[in-house]
C-alpha cells in the first residue's frame, strides 16, 4: 500500500463547483447529474437507483482474492439542508418549514433561490422584528425559530395574490447561499461543507486510485446519497456482498469534542450506537503507520449513513471518518489540509483489504474463526464474580 498522490487544485475545484450546485434534500438532479460527469471523467463505472443514489465501483485488481474476498463501501452524501415554502402570507411574506435539522438562527439574513414550478426567484430570509429603527430594543428580545422568521421576495409583492401571480407556493424549495470562501491559511468557510466537502474528498482519492493505477484487493463500492440530511441516507443502495460500510463525513470540534481541524476525525461511537471495533481499529491503525494526524471521538447528535445503512437492516461492520468542522449546520469551516489527510486515508483504505476475511460468508457456523475484540487471555471473569455452575443448574 501506498498513500495516494492528492491533487488539492482538483480537490478545491471539486468542492466550488459541488457548492455552487443547489442540492437540499429532495431537489438533488443537479448534483446527482454533476457527480456522475465526475466519474465518467475518472473512468469509473457507476449505476444509479431510481431515485438517483450512485454506486461507483473499484473492481478489485488482485486476482488471486477474486473469489474469497468481500465488498467494502463508502457512502458520502449529496444532499444539504434547505427549506420549503409552508405558507404565503397576507402581506407578501414568505413562511418557511426546514428541510433536515437546523436552527432558523442561522437561516436569518441568508440569502436564497426560491425555486417555483416555472422559475426561480431571489430573497432574503429575516427574522419578523427585521427593522431596529421600528422595533427598537425588541429585535434583541426575540425567540428564536422557524415560526420567527419569514422570507423577503426582492420582487414588488406586497400580497398573498402578487406572490401567487409570481408563482410562489407552499411546497416549493428554498436554497441559501453558501457563501464560500477559501482563505490562503487554509481554512474553508461556507455553508454545506456537511456533506459537499466529503464528496470532494471521496472523488479526489478515487481520482489518487485511479491515476496511481494502485491495486485495489476487494470491489469498493462509492455510494453518493441524497437523503442523508433528512434521515434514511443508505438505507438503500447496500449490495448484499458489502461486509464494512464507512460513512464521510463532518465531525463537529466545540469544546465538549476530541476533535480538532488538524486531521482526520475516527468517531466510535455516535446517535446510532458504537461503530464497529476491528473496523475503528484498523483505520486508527492506517493512520498511525502513515503518519496521519487524527482523534477519536464521541458524538451524542449526529447521524450518518452508516447508522442508516444499520438501521435498515444491512449486516455490515460500520465506521466513520471525518473531517472537523467548527459550527456544524451552520456557517461551517474547515481546514484544507484535514481533506487532504481524509483523501489519503480513504485511499489507504481501498487498497487495504477487508478488516475480517472471514466476512465473505454472510454465516459462520461456529464461534471457532468468529472475531475477538480483546486478548483471549483477558475475557475471564474474576474468581470472586465468576457465576457457579452448579447454582445455575439449580
């Protein structure tokens, strides 16, 4: 194995181009469109479900392991928050539902595409008290959420009836701005690094695989989802033969969390319960033999594909990598170089083989080559705990 060669202009290029493409949950063609032009370019062969989630696929380049070795997958996901029109009031304003799981604090004073069945429309969203000239003191005083703010059409409607001439109604998306912006210290600040950063590192360390024309031991399957943000994610889209499922994603850095914006994030735990033992081992492994900066963590609220793809009911060992990101579903930042360093990994992982050979069976049919979590010699129970046989026979 080798780390992989990082091309960072086509990793920033990558992240441009994926944040200028509006992609809430549930308005995602676009995006999906764009990620698959990626792959042709790459020379990777990809199939689409109906709804659009992307399986690409690595064939495995070691022939000898054609027949004994499982599937892995990495699931990263194409769609961002957003919001939806929910109502159309007297005075011209717009009411706002959210899509997916995030604070109306940080839609305020965001700036949107309106997008109606026949075309699109620019706005600001504002919280109702807008004006301190008018409201004085009590613009400080307001509550905050989605029933606290409202969206300024910049059309002249000053009514329900102008707004519905514009075409504007309940259920159509409302896309913020991403406001990016790459600084020369290397940070990365704008909206939907959750989850668009993620991709780019996805499509840059298969684009290292690629053109390194490294050797990948088992099929890897890149599975690019659309729904991550509003809960189901990789539900579907799993192929039976996938043994290990590792999810890219964000991995929050306030003061309660392990992380920090210098590496590569390896949480063991979040929402869903802990992710798989041997498969967080063995990244953390990677990382220290090659020199990858990283931090294990906690996470209480957060969930991922790879909690969804569990969830679901897929028999898969599961992880997550990270790249850490201050002010999560927010106006995010990260640090270039910790893409940089999750490329690299996520390419030390294609060519690393499964975690467990036995998992190319679905079904073991004794404990004999079944795992072990901890050295044999320390699973016995203390002689003052060990239970008495003779007890429980009764």
């Amino acid at each position: 194995m080798e780390k992989i060669s990082v091309d960072t202009a086509y990793l920033k290029t990558t992240l441009l181009e994926l944040l200028a493409i509006p992609s809430p949950s549930g308005l995602t063609d676009a995006i999906v469109h764009y990620t698959g032009g990626q792959l042709d370019k790459l020379g990777i062969r990809y199939v689409l479900t109906r709804r659009g989630t992307i399986r690409a696929i690595l064939p495995r380049s070691i022939p000898e392991r054609r027949r004994t070795s499982p599937a892995c997958a990495i699931v990263a996901h194409l769609d961002t928050l957003g919001a939806m029109v929910s109502e159309v009031k007297p005075n011209g304003r717009v009411a706002l539902v959210p899509v997916g799981t995030w604070s109306s604090r940080w839609a305020e004073g965001g700036r949107v595409t309106v997008f109606t069945d026949n075309g699109r429309y620019r706005g600001s969203v504002l919280p109702l008290l807008a004006s301190g000239h008018a409201y004085g003191d009590a613009v400080d005083t307001q509550p905050v959420g989605w029933d606290q703010v409202e969206l300024r059409v910049d059309e002249p409607v000053f009514s329900a009836q102008a707004v519905a001439a514009l075409g504007i109604q309940a259920g159509d998306f409302v896309a913020f701005d991403p406001n990016v912006e790459m600084l020369d210290n290397g940070f990365i600040v704008s909206r939907y690094l959750d989850n668009k950063a993620g991709v780019a590192a996805l499509l840059t360390a298969l684009k290292g695989i690629v053109d390194g024309k490294l050797a990948i031991p088992m099929n890897c399957h890149s599975i690019f989802t659309l729904t991550e943000e509003v809960g189901s994610g990789a539900q579907a889209g799993i192929e039976a033969d996938v043994s290990e499922v590792i999810g890219v994603d964000i991995g929050p850095t306030t003061a309660a969390q392990e992380s920090d914006q210098s590496g590569v994030t390896i949480p063991l735990m979040d929402s869903a319960g802990p992710h798989d033992y041997h498969l967080t081992r063995r990244l953390l492994a990677l990382c220290n033999e090659y020199g990858i900066p990283n931090r294990r963590d906690v996470f209480r609220f957060y969930h991922s594909d790879a909690g969804a793809a569990v969830s679901a009911g897929h028999d898969v060992r599961t992880a997550l990598l990270c790249f850490p990101t201050d002010a999560s579903h927010g106006y995010e930042r990260t640090q270039l170089s910790s893409l940089v360093h999750l490329a690299q990994l996520l390419g030390l992982y294609m060519q690393s083989g499964p975690t467990i050979p036995e998992d190319r069976a679905p079904v073991l049919d004794s404990v004999e080559s079944f795992s072990h979590q901890l050295d044999v010699n320390q699973l016995s129970l203390p002689e003052m705990v060990r239970p008495d046989p003779g007890k429980l026979l009764g």
